[in-house]
C-alpha cells in the first residue's frame, strides 16, 4: 500500500492557542478555528490521523494571519517562532503521524519573514507558509521584493494559503461581503489572483527557483483555462490605459504556460470529485500533491480526508503517478524524505 502524506492540514501548537488565540475576540474566520477541537487540541487529532490506514500529516498554522491579529511586526515574528516552536516539537516526538511541518513567515515587513523562515528552515521545516495578501496589500508590493529574492535563493518551498475576510465587499455598493461569499467563492478567486499577480509583474520570470504550492487546486484556475489560455493571449485588447500586449510579449512564457508548469497545487477540494478531474486534467501530474485541508468539515476532520482519498482512490491513475501525488511530488519539492 502507498503511504498518503497529506500535505496542507491546519493545527494550532498549543502554546500559541493558549495564550493568543484563546484570550483574543476572534470574529468570522477566527471563530471558525476556535470551534474545531481538532485543530488545537493535538489527542483528538491523532485520533483523526488513526482512522485512516497507511496516512500521516503534515502540520501548518491555520488562520487569521498575524498580520490580521496585531500591526506590530516585532509580535507577528514572536506569534511565528511560537507557532513553529511547538510544530517543531510536535514533529519530533511523533514523527509516525506527523513527518513534517510548514513554518509561518509572518510578512508584516520583508526581513521578518526572511529571518524567521531562515530560523525555521535550521530547526526543519519543510518550508513556509504565507497569505495571498499581506493584510490586503498585494504579493507583487515592491516592499515584499526582498523576500521572493530570499525564496529563490535558498529554494525554500512555499505554502500559498488564501486569505479574504468579509470585509472585502461583493460588490461596490456595499460595505461588507454577505453570506460568507468572501470565503466560498472568494478564497478561490484570491488565490487566482495572487497567482496572476506574481506571472505579471514578472517575479515568476525574475525568481524562476520559486516552488509555491497553491491550496484548493490553485482555486479557480483549472476550470478557466480557455479565459487563461486564449483569453489572456489577447490581454490588452480591454483595457485603454495601458499596454499590456507590450507587457506579454515581455515575458518569458506564455501567460497560461505559468499556471501550468511554475506553480504547484494540492488536492483540497473539500471532497469535489469535478474539481479533482479538472485539477488533474489541469496540471502536470508532477504538479500535484495530495492534502486534505483537515480538520474543516462536517465531520470533524475525517470527512475531507476520506472523500478525498475515495475520489483519487477511484480515479484511473497508473501506479507512478499515484505514488507521486500522494508523496513522491512533496519530497522532491521539499527534497526530503517523507516516507520509510
């Protein structure tokens, strides 16, 4: 049996839930993750991990981003080495259920994430988390050009985690974003954008050893290929204030050439079998890697899990590519060695 390594499942260490988030007033998404008791409370999420046979987990912090929590980036830092104190902890008393972890690299200001992600590299990590916004200013900011210069250098893996809160409005008439659309829909079209972000103002092209692995498939990506592909090969052809065609032909690839073959992607969505198919008929298959999103489900943490192993279970995938989405991908990612 091939072992599954699930590569994006959220844990809150417990000194960090103990004394931030459970002395803080969390609205939406945080109190979220304070009614999930299998996100802090580490027995019953072994208990999760047991329920399924030949699979293990790798850890990251969940939400709210430190940079939603305080505007000190002095605290963000403090938060991070928290955080990845107690996975590094956690990882090494149990590897068997857990073999890795992912390190936040809070981006409250360049050199915080720089040196924390540094520190947290030396410690083990497999590579670090971060936001696909910085407390609503975009990855492309000329301020976070330090940090992609940094992840290129020492090819640190990077865990892109969407983020969008109700206060991005549905339309501009209003003040807030109503029916939790900011996280159904949103989250998928934020990491798009952040993906779209990061090919056009060329820091795919100017960093080409990044390795970021995009949550839920890369959100609505796989489905928008047409809008992508031939779509976007005529950018310009809408806009009257700028040249984008000039911008284009700039580049070093194809637009849709750098959502299929710079990016990676994980297999969390939420049980969709349709979007599995799209995913997969998306990406190479050397771009996927398997993940739950555990424990953000009606059941408690194993429902994802479950579903998720059922549909790529069920899918007509040869023995190769299976092993490589359910490890063989992540450890060539990370280069290290996930499995006995």
């Amino acid at each position: 049996m091939t072992m599954r390594v699930d590569a994006y499942t959220h844990f809150i260490p417990n000194r960090f839930y103990k004394e931030v988030m459970s002395v803080g007033s969390h609205k939406d998404i945080g109190k979220r993750m304070m009614g999930v008791p299998a996100i802090f409370d580490l027995n019953v999420r072994k208990k999760v991990v047991d329920k399924f046979k030949d699979y293990n987990q790798i850890l990251s912090y969940p939400m709210p981003p430190f940079e939603l929590m305080t505007k000190n980036p002095a605290e963000t830092e403090e938060y991070a080495k928290i955080v990845n104190d107690g996975f590094a902890e956690i990882c090494a008393k149990d590897p068997d259920h857990f073999p890795g972890w992912v390190a936040q690299a809070p981006m409250a200001a360049p050199d915080v994430g720089i040196r924390e992600a540094a520190r947290a590299m030396k410690m083990g990590a497999l590579g670090v988390q971060i936001y696909t916004n910085v407390a609503g200013r975009p990855l492309d900011n000329p301020e976070f050009e330090p940090f992609w210069k940094a992840m290129n250098k020492t090819k640190t893996p990077i865990w892109l985690h969407p983020s969008r809160t109700a206060s991005f409005p549905d339309y501009q008439s209003e003040s807030k974003s109503k029916y939790e659309i900011w996280w159904t829909l949103g989250w998928s079209y934020e990491t798009a954008a952040a993906m779209s972000r990061l090919v056009f103002s060329k820091i795919m092209d100017r960093y080409p050893n990044l390795k970021i692995i995009t949550h839920h498939m890369g959100g609505i990506v796989p489905m928008l290929e047409g809008r992508i592909g031939p779509g976007w090969d005529q950018i310009g052809a809408r806009t009257s204030d700028e040249d984008y065609q000039a911008l284009k032909k700039s580049l070093k690839k194809r637009p849709l050439d750098y959502f299929k073959e710079s990016f990676y992607c994980d297999s969390a969505v939420f049980g969709g079998k349709p979007a599995t198919e799209c995913g997969l008929a998306f990406y190479p298959n050397d771009r996927i890697v398997f993940a739950s999103d555990c424990p953000f489900d009606p059941e408690k943490g194993t429902y994802y899990i479950r579903e998720t192993l059922k549909i790529l279970d069920n899918l007509d995938l040869s023995k190769a590519k299976y092993k490589a989405i359910m490890h063989g991908n992540l450890e060539k990612i990370t280069g290290r060695k996930l499995v006995k």
